[in-house]
C-alpha cells in the first residue's frame, strides 16, 4: 500500500457461491482496475452473520469467495485480499460510527425495510446496523472509489455523510492540525458492468438468496447445472424474438450473453430475431458454460492448497490491518480515548 494511486474498493457476503451477476455485474470489470488503482477487495463475512449461518458452512465459502476472485483474474500481487473478521478495526470503527448515525437514517435504508419483512418481529440488530459496518469497511481505507450498483448507492451516501460529519465534528488532527479526518469516498459506477437477473423472476434481480429453483446460476456450478437453469429460464407467454420489444426474460438473457462475449445487446439481439426462445437459451448456456467452467475449475484447484489460500489472506491481512489500524488510531485520539 502506498503506491500514490487511488483506492479502490469492494467486497463480497461469502454466503453460498458467488453467481454470474458477481461476476458479471462487478468482479469481471475489476480486472482493468488491477493495475491503474491501488485495489482491496475482501470477504465480508461479519456482514454474513445478520442472518443465521452455518459455522461450518460459512468457513468453506469464505474460502471458496477468496479462490473465486484470484480465478476470476484478481491477481493477489496486485491486489490486497483479506478477510474482515480478520481485521478487528473493521468491528471497533463500526461502533464508533454507530454512535455518530441516527436512528432516523439507518431506518430509512430501502434493503433494512425489504430484509426486515422476512423476519416478523424478531428483526436483527445487524440488519439495522449493516451499513454502519459497510461505512467502516469504506472509511478503514481511505478508500476513493466503491464500485457499486444500484442496491448499494443509498448505502454508499450514508458513508458519504456519515463521513463528513466526522470530518465536521472532529476537523483537528491528533497533532493539532486542521485535516480531514476521512477521505470521503466517490461511487464508480461501471458503464459495461452487467445487471444480471433472475432466471424465474426476470423483473428482480439474481440473487444467492433467492429460494426458486434454477434462479441464480453459480460459479460452481457443473455444466450440466448450469444448462438446465438456462433451458427452464423464464421468458414470456410468445416464442419467437423481435426486433420492436423484447420481454424482461429475453432482455436477461442476451444481456447475459452480450456481457460474457463483452459484446454490446442490440449486436447479440441481431443474431435471434425471427428465432425461437429454445435458440437464445441454449447458446446463452453454452457461452455460460464456456466462460464458467475455466472459473470453476481454478477454484477447485485452488481450494485444494490451503496452505496456499491462508499465505494470501495472511499477507492481505497484515497488510489491511497495518492501514485499518493507523486510520483507526487516529479516529480514537480525536473521539477523545486514551492511547498508549
């Protein structure tokens, strides 16, 4: 760290596989990043545990989440890769932050109201708080950039205020200087990154959460999983493609397709119109399978040699952790805690 560039970055819930709209929509489009940015990008699993986890479960697809971004192309050489529970500044700047954010704030974020409607009235804490901890993973890094998407821009302006009003509050640096105490982070809103949805619910978009069968096509998954997915995606009540409108499902589908051959959608339309559904499914699989099955088997590879996986993550940890902690340091002094 310290190379003078701007700062990147990004993370992931390593809840379950990651799926093509991770890859598609974010960590494909990191890659050119790797060399013009100082990137870090890390598993969030303190994020993972507002809703029930499985210990074991949770383990393994933490590590499955860091083998998935180096074969995605994250080289580790050029990018910090950690994990957040790995870094405890990430936990204590959450609280310091919890206590400069409003009730009034945190309740009008529009994924705490969605989540929070699947829980009745034993509603979680860290649902609540979730973008509290999502700020301090920003601000730990004095971070520049956060590539996010639609879902994630109402928590990104939190960061964005929550941040300012730190910088307001405190604006006299530990040594009696006037500084700003967090570099206030800037959306990076990726003009090829692909908003994937889901295959039985083409209106909402994919998720690893999501219960319908067949929805979300993962990164592990085999080829032959992934061919039945696409074969039973929805599309609509027609059956053959126009060039005048195309359903949501459609729409999905050769959005999916254009984004794996990095070619624009009326380029990949061209090719189907006056065709039947079957086609578009079925090409749309094959260049799914072609592109997933290298991705799946790098994982596998890589998931094998643990010592491998634990080198990276302890580097990335030192690494984050000699940054978090010096950020952190400060923020303590200027709250006002005693340091030795």
């Amino acid at each position: 760290m310290g190379s003078g560039k701007k700062i990147v970055l990004s993370a992931v819930q390593p809840t379950n596989a990651m799926h093509i709209g991770n890859y598609l929509g974010a960590i494909k489009n990191w890659i050119p990043y790797l060399d013009e940015y100082e990137c870090i990008f890390f598993a969030v699993d303190l994020h993972s545990i507002t809703v029930e986890q499985d210990p074991k479960a949770l383990r393994e697809n933490t590590y499955q989440s860091i083998a998935s971004y180096i074969a995605c192309g994250i080289d580790p050489a050029k990018a910090t890769l950690f994990v957040q529970s790995q870094v405890p500044a990430h936990a204590e700047l959450a609280w310091v932050l919890t206590c400069h954010a409003s009730m009034g704030e945190l309740s009008r974020m529009t994924q705490y109201k969605d989540k929070s409607q699947k829980h009745g009235s034993h509603i979680p804490t860290g649902l609540f708080t979730y973008p509290v901890l999502m700020a301090a993973d920003i601000l730990l890094y004095g971070t520049h950039l956060v590539p996010v998407g639609e879902d994630q821009k109402q928590h990104l302006e939190l960061t964005r205020d929550l941040a300012e009003r730190m910088n307001h509050r405190y604006p006299e640096s530990s040594t009696g200087e006037k500084s700003p105490l967090f570099q206030v982070p800037a959306p990076m809103i990726s003009k090829v990154g692909a908003r994937v949805m889901s295959l039985q619910d083409p209106e909402s978009k994919m998720s690893k959460s999501d219960p319908a069968p067949g929805a979300c096509v993962f990164l592990n998954d085999s080829d032959k999983e992934i061919e039945k997915k696409f074969k039973r995606a929805v599309t609509d009540s027609g059956s053959e493609i126009t060039a005048e409108e195309q359903s949501s499902g459609v729409r999905n589908l050769i959005q999916i397709q254009a984004s794996f051959l990095n070619e624009n959608y009326d380029a990949v339309l061209s090719r189907y119109i006056g065709k039947q559904y079957g086609y578009l499914k079925l090409d749309t699989a094959n260049v799914a399978i072609n592109a997933i099955r290298p991705i799946r088997e790098k994982t596998e590879e890589i998931l094998k040699d643990r010592s491998y996986l634990d080198g990276i993550l302890k580097v990335g940890r030192e690494a984050a952790r000699a940054r978090a902690e010096k950020v952190l340091n400060e923020v303590y002094k200027r709250v006002g805690f005693i340091r030795q």
